[in-house]
C-alpha cells in the first residue's frame, strides 16, 4: 500500500511540476518567441508580496469558500452542491484515515486500526 502511495505522490508532484514548468515557460501570444528569464523570479516575487501583504486574508478566505466549500456551486443548486461535497470531503477523510494513515491518523488517534477484512479467520 505505501508503494502505491508513494507511486501515486510521485506522479501528482511530475505533474505539478509540468503543469509550473509550462506556466514559466510557455508565451500565450504567437508573436513571442522562446521564454523570459525574469519570469520565474516575476511569480516567486508576486507569490511572496501576496503573502506579506494585506491581501493574505483575503486568500485565505476565497480558498475556503470557493475551493473547499464551492460558494458558486451552492449558489446555483443546492443539491448539487450537496452531493459535490459528500464526494469530495469523503474523499478527503479517506485519503487521510487509509491513505495517509501511518501519519495522520495515528497521529490524533493512537490505538486506530484501519478498517479490516471481515472475511478473513
């Protein structure tokens, strides 16, 4: 199970990684040609003043209403949303208590045993 873990870590931090590699290179107009050099330093530089700035808090609450709790969603079907949100926060608990069990989960439960095999003697 960890080496699928870990498999699976492995390919979402390669496909990040592609995914910031094509922002910093990649031009969105034709006319360009080739990448800026200054452009990596240009997000590290905006990434950083949005957090020393006083726009922080303003972050942090649009990442949990519109990425976590899906504000837009719940304002265009409330049913919808509901069934969103089972998905994903379900999702979220068992990644947590199965997938990332040895250190999360015995972190804030210490005699937590995964769900076992019930058919197995």
């Amino acid at each position: 199970m960890k080496v699928l873990l870990s498999l699976s870590l492995l390919v979402f931090l390669a496909g990040v990684s592609h995914r910031i590699y094509g922002w910093l290179t990649h031009t969105v107009l034709t006319t360009d040609k080739g990448s800026s050099p200054g452009r990596p330093a240009s997000a590290l530089k905006g990434a950083v003043g949005t957090i020393f700035s006083g726009e922080l808090a303003s972050v942090v609450k649009t990442f949990f209403t519109d990425v976590l709790f899906q504000k837009r969603l719940f304002t265009k079907s409330a049913l919808r949303w509901v069934a969103h949100s089972l998905i994903f926060f379900g999702f979220i608990a068992l990644l947590l208590m199965h997938g990332l069990g040895t250190g999360v989960s015995e972190f804030f439960f210490s005699d937590y045993q995964s769900t076992m095999q019930p058919y197995m003697t």
